[in-house]
C-alpha cells in the first residue's frame, strides 16, 4: 500500500520513512556533512543529475529528505524543501519567485519579519510590495498590478486571527498569472490543506505546531508542481539555509504527535475562548471558533478545526494587558507559538516591534492586542492561571 494512500494519522507515523541497512524502527540522524562516492564515476553521476545519490547535506540528506517527504504527503503536495529556520523558507520563496522591478501582495497582519525583510531589504532591488487586508477579497483586486507576481497571505494571519479565503484567493491567482503563497504555520496540514483548495505553495514555521515543543527553530517549503519544487530547491540550495540533520530528526519525533496536540489544545482553546469572551475585563476577543468572528462561517468551511490560537485584549489597552502578561504563573511570557506549553507575548512591542506604528494599526495590530497560544495543560489550569492573572488589572 503506497504511503499517500494512507490516513492523515497513519502518514504522520509512516510516510517519509526509510529503510536503513540496520533495519532501524526510526529515521537515523545522518549527521555528515558530505557523502563517499564509491568509484569516480557515481560522484560524476551524482553531480550530473543521472544518479539521486548524496553528495553533500547543504543540497540533500537522507534524514532530511525523510522529514520533507513526511510534510509533503501531510499537506497533499509533489515534495519539500526543509529550512534551517520559518524566515529561511519564507525567504527561499521571495528570492525564487520575486525578481527586480516585481510585486507582491501580501497579507497587512503578517509574521512582523515576513513584512520587514520585503520593506527593509527586497525593497534595496526594486521589489515593490503592497501589504493588504487579505480577508477581504477587493482589497486584493485592488492592489494587483501588471508587474504583480505573487500573492502571499497567512491565514490565520499573525497575530489578528484574520481568515482569508484561500479558494478565492486562487480563483485570482489563477486569473492574474500569479503564483499563490499560503503560510499555513497557524493552522498546519491537520487543519488546513492550502494546496488541495488551489494554493501553488505552501510554508510552514516548523518551529511552531508541526514540531511542537519549543526546542527547535525550522521551516519547509511544499507545491504540487514539479516545476515550482525545482525552483525553490535552487533557491534553497544556492542560499545555503539548509535544515541540519539532527533538526531534522527532532522534527519528525515531534510531528508524530500533531493531531494528539492540536485536538487536544484546540478543545481547551474553546473552552478558554468562551471565558474570555465572558470576562469583564476582557474588551475583545479574536478566535476563529467564536460565532463573533468576522470570518467565523468561513473558518468552519475552510479549516477542520479552528486552532488552538487566539488574540484578545483588556480594557484599559496596553498597561492593563502588561499587567496580565506580569501576573500569569502557568502560562509562558514568550514569543514563538504552538508547543505543548502556553504562551502568551505583546506583539506591537515583540513579534511585530519591527513593524511601523502606522502599519501596525492599518493592519490591525493596536497596543492592546494580547496573543495567546493554548497549550495542552488541563484547561481549568490554563483558566485559573488567567483568572488571577486578570484578578491584578
């Protein structure tokens, strides 16, 4: 039985294994930086493309091809590219599908660096981007321009909960000649699958939910077209922001467990939603799974689950949710999202500080925005924790 056939759980065991000569149960860390050749012609053979054996792990390595192959049968796509970190692979696909004097559009409520390194660094080479709020489908239209090439949007966006409606957003690709990217790193493939409702790419952080437990940083790149593959693995190759073997490894140890977490953080994330939303010191609340979400009939359609993300804020704006932020015990002050633990953070002053204040509120990113990432402690702990927490505002 071929591994694609396989269910989505059974996939995230399975597919991508290998068999080596040891007959190991698991995917062994092949932690080498290059690759004996036999005699002079493989390496010959190797290098012109007529044999698929390693030559040097910087362009494939058999643990790390096991990794990318998992993720590309998880999200329904030809294969994938593994990065050393979520910028690594979002760069890879700027550099392989944006050229001088082209266009982007993107989603307005981004990953704060997705934006910056676009205006800070891709703008010095005439790369011109346009940041909009992907959600409503005009705004897209509006911005598109004769020398626009990519349509980027995340979804659910970072860190306003906003949903975009990705088979719109490939109707318009489709008809514009432009290539849709979707960074799935909110949702990952258990939730939602970009590339079966049109996307042309998908990204993930796999620091976030794929992996799972906050002890490693990584990306991966994933599309349908063999055409595409070949040409963001150039990129990734030529840029030299290749995954590390033992990365890797920790990936697909983590990965194995994804429906158990997110089923898991997803219930509790409901439950933590509807206490909030509640609260009397709570002034909003943001989580797809809410009836109050602008995108709420969408999210039920386009997504299995609605996530174990969320972004709220307090009345009396910044300070009060600082004094929130001070005052939990259980859930974690950090930034990064997805592991097994809960985490809470400020984006306006962390994750998006890079962002411009103007930017920052155009997209909907005020100084009393709060995000919450649902970890898979028990819930009543997760409220009590936020229940003292608010109890000192």
């Amino acid at each position: 039985m071929n591994t694609n056939d396989y269910g989505f759980n059974t996939k995230l065991i399975h597919a991508g294994a290998i068999e080596d000569e040891y007959g190991s149960a698991t995917v062994p860390i092949y932690q080498t930086s290059t690759f004996r050749f036999k005699n002079a012609q493989e390496g010959a053979d190797c290098f012109s493309g007529k044999s698929k054996g390693y030559i040097y792990t910087r362009i494939a390595n058999p643990t790390i091809r096991a990794f990318e192959q998992n993720i590309a049968a998880l999200e329904n796509g030809f294969d994938g590219i593994a990065t050393s970190s979520g910028m690594g692979a979002i760069n890879c696909v700027y550099m392989a599908l944006l050229g001088a004097n082209s266009h982007i559009i993107s989603s307005d409520a981004v990953y704060g660096p997705a934006r910056g390194v676009l205006e800070q660094d891709f703008s010095r080479f005439n790369v011109e981007a346009s940041f909009v709020n992907t959600s409503d489908i005009e705004n897209i239209k509006a911005a598109i321009k004769p020398n626009t090439k990519v349509l980027y949007i995340e979804t659910p966006a970072n860190p306003t909960m906003d949903i975009t409606d990705i088979v719109a957003c490939a109707k318009i690709a489709k008809e514009n000649n432009l290539i849709l990217v979707v960074d799935n790193t909110f949702s990952s493939p258990y939730l939602q699958k970009p590339l079966d409702l049109g996307a042309d790419v998908v990204l993930h952080s796999v620091t976030k939910f794929i992996n799972g437990h906050a002890d490693i940083v990584g990306g991966v790149i994933v599309t349908k077209d063999p055409e595409l593959y070949k040409k963001l693995r150039h990129s990734m190759v030529y840029m030299g922001c290749n995954m590390d073997p033992t990365q890797a490894y920790m990936v697909l140890r983590g990965v194995k467990t994804l429906s158990l977490r997110i089923e898991r953080a997803q219930e509790s994330a409901m439950k933590i939603a509807k206490f909030l939303q509640s609260h009397p010191k709570i002034a909003w609340i943001r989580y797809p799974g809410l009836e109050t979400h602008p995108q709420y009939e969408l999210a039920k359609t386009q997504m299995k689950g609605f996530g174990a993300m969320m972004s709220f804020g307090l009345k009396g704006g910044y300070q009060a949710g600082s004094k929130l932020m001070d005052n939990v015990h259980l859930a974690v002050l950090a930034v990064s999202l997805g592991g097994v633990e809960t985490l809470i953070q400020h984006p306006a002053s962390m994750t998006h500080a890079a962002v411009s204040k103007e930017n920052k509120l155009s997209a909907g990113i005020t100084d009393d925005l709060v995000r919450f990432s649902v970890g898979i402690e028990d819930v009543e702990d997760i409220i009590t924790d936020l229940k003292q927490g608010l109890e000192s505002v």
